[in-house]
C-alpha cells in the first residue's frame, strides 16, 4: 500500500577526522488462521521424506497450495514430498514455462534439473510471494455475536464508579455495521532484515476500533459472506478507508521502528566501534612509522598509505556501516476483509440513594465487550463516573468547582 524509507542520524562512534580513538486497544492472542486441509504431497513413494519435507513451515506449505490453486493451476504428488505443479495461464505469461517442480525441503543437497527451491525466503519462494502480493486478496466475512453478548457486569467492566452501584444491564436488539480490516506486511531492512504482519480493523468512518501484529483478528467466530449487508460501500467511502487505514498504519509502525531502532542501534555502535579501533591503530601505526624514518632521515614514501588516505578510507568504511543500518520500512497491502460486525446499545442505571440515572453505550457484540459510557454531563467517554450535584458525572466534571 505505501513505502516509506527512515533514515536515522548517526550513531554516536569515534570520529573519523581525529587520530584518537509499540494507546492499544488490547485483545487476548489466539490462532491466527485454523489450518486447513492437507495439500498434495502428504503421502509418496519415500514417506519419511514427505513427512519431513510437510514437517517444515507447514503454513507456508499451505500457503503456497492454496495460492497456487487460486490461480488456475494444477498441483500433483512428486517423489520425496515434492510438488509437480501445472502453472496456470497468468502464471505461464509471466514466468514464461508450463510446468515446476517444488522443493520445500530446505536440507535438500541437489535439485531435479528444472526444479524450484520453494522453502520460505529462497528464490522460488519470493517469486511466488511477488506474484501474490500484486492483487490484494478482497474477503467478505461476518463475525459471529457471542452467547450472551455481554457479561452480566455490563459497564462495570469497563468504568469504575464512586459512591455508586450499577444496575442491572440492558441489552438491546442487534444489528450489523460494516467494518473493514486491512492486512499488510511490514518489511524492515537495515542490519537484521526481518517481516512482521499486521492487520487493522476500521468502523465506517475510517476510525482505528482494533489492531494486531498478527496475520488475522484473533479470538474471533467468523462465517463467510455478509450478513444483513448488501449494498456496496460508497466510492468516498472507500476513499476514506484507505486513507485512515495508511494513516493508523504509518502511526503504529512509527512506534514500531523506535523498538527496532534501540535494537539495532547497539549493534550499529559495537561494529562502528570496532571499525573505529582497527584505524585508530592503523594510523597510530602510520604515524610512528613516520617519526623513525624522519628520524633516520629516510624521506622515502611510506609503505601502506599514510594518514590522509587511511582516514578518507576510515570515514567511507563508516560510512557504508551507517547505510548498511539505516532503518528503511517497507509496507505490503496484501488482503482486505469487508467485515458484517455486531453491535447492541447496552443501557444500565447507576443508583445512590434517591440517585437513579442510565447510562448508555454500544456492545461490541462479537468481542463481548461494551464501549466506555458517556458522562450525563459532558457526553464525553468516562473511565470513572461519580456523583456530582444529586447525578452523575465523569472525574473532570465533579472536579469543576460547585460539583
């Protein structure tokens, strides 16, 4: 969906020029994706080779099947655990042959003429990563309401009172809003290459309701298709999606790329360190040479380069240590989810004595979780409610003076 490229400022070292020396809405980790059904491969003529071969990165493995069927191709079982594999005609025009042979075993000494190293970051692998990642993948799925839809606590889960009791809770008739969840990969390069995945789930307006380092929501019950949804969502609509969602991304990996940058910064300074040692040395070296052959009045010319070319080549070998750490992300959109979500308004009282109020909020129905009620007073989303002038309000509210 967008790159974005960070350069951070130099690293504190030794001077070339010188002779000397992740607010997050928290949700309870669970499965990414259940596993599907076994792909060709998982039984061949050498058994304990396709086992071993199916043992290693078996999500990749199904990854790569269930892509490959996607794309019109045909997938049929090869000796040792290997896949013969029918390319389809998108795939035929760009890679320019008919048919390949996988290999997803990553202790495999020699190949089959013709055949693809497929293990996750080989050749063959990137390829078919490339290849996938050019279309997003677009899924419409409904999530599921939970049994019951909230606890009986109703707000006392999530907003604390003082000098009050909570009521019973009251929840309303469901009904189904559409929401959208972005899935995308971010590549860091610089130093330690490493990819992470992340999905963001947006509300109508583009507003961040949720967000996970993992391939899909977790903790979720989904079915397929929408539901009570049938009208497409409007192109400005569309427009207001993609823009939030490249924002909350850009946001979350900012905070991000602060972790990688303390992480990466040590190692960035020990080798600039070391670099620095090594022709602190050598000029030191250099320089001594010098003084005895001035002493000796031999004004021949030094031997392996004196101490200008020593620290111009001090300074672009420091150089190239800084770029080669710079930190540079890279963000891959590769699916989007249209979501049919639940959602109740949760009403309840709040009593004290002569005191009765009702607050009200909207349940996330399929998380089981209500939204913080809005003060009586200023309607703004309260943590903590009190009582205030014979009714309720939220902690600025009773604070003001007369409360």
């Amino acid at each position: 969906m967008t790159t974005r490229a960070t350069e951070r400022g130099r690293a504190a070292g030794p001077d070339p020029s010188s002779t000397g020396a992740r607010t997050r809405r928290a949700r309870v980790r669970g499965p990414a994706l259940a596993r599907p059904a076994a792909r060709p491969g998982a039984a061949d003529a050498d058994g304990s080779a396709a086992a071993r071969a199916a043992a290693r990165a078996p999500e990749w493995r199904d990854f790569v099947g269930r892509w490959l069927e996607s794309v019109a191709c045909l997938l049929r079982d090869a000796a040792r655990g290997d896949w013969e594999v029918e390319l389809g005609p998108a795939l035929q025009r760009r890679w320019r042959r008919q048919r390949v042979r996988l290999v997803f075993d990553p202790l495999r000494a020699t190949l089959p003429r013709g055949a693809w190293f497929t293990a996750p970051g080989s050749g063959g692998g990137r390829k078919m990563l490339q290849a996938a990642l050019e279309e997003p993948l677009v899924t419409h799925r409904t999530a599921l309401a939970r049994v019951p839809g909230v606890g009986e606590e109703g707000f006392a889960a999530v907003c604390k009172v003082r000098g009050l009791k909570w009521g019973p809770a009251r929840l309303g008739p469901v009904h189904y809003e559409r929401r959208v969840s972005f899935h995308a990969v971010a590549t860091r390069w610089g130093g330690l290459p490493c990819q992470e995945p992340w999905v963001v789930l947006l509300g109508p307006a583009g507003e961040l309701i949720e967000w996970a380092d993992e391939q899909d929501l977790p903790g979720l019950r989904v079915r397929e298709g929408l539901y009570q949804i049938s009208d497409p969502p409007a192109p400005e609509q569309r427009e207001t999606w993609m823009r939030s969602a490249r924002e909350h991304l850009d946001r979350l990996l900012d905070a991000r790329e602060r972790e990688w940058e303390q992480a990466v910064s040590r190692l960035r300074d020990d080798e600039l360190g070391r670099l620095g040692a090594f022709f602190s040395a050598r000029i030191e070296e250099e320089e001594e040479r010098l003084r005895r052959r001035t002493a000796n009045g031999d004004d021949g010319e030094l031997q392996g380069g004196d101490g200008v070319s020593l620290k111009l080549e001090w300074e672009r070998r420091a150089a190239e240590v800084r770029g080669r750490w710079a930190l540079r992300t890279e963000i891959r959109l590769w699916g989007l989810t249209e979501w049919s979500w639940p959602v109740a308004e949760l009403e309840q009282e709040l009593r004290a004595g002569a005191v009765h109020v009702r607050v009200r909020a909207r349940v996330d129905v399929a998380r089981g979780v209500p939204d913080l009620p809005s003060c009586p007073s200023c309607g703004s989303p309260a943590e903590i409610l009190a009582r205030a002038r014979g009714s309720v309000a939220c902690v600025r509210c009773a604070a003001r003076p007369g409360a």
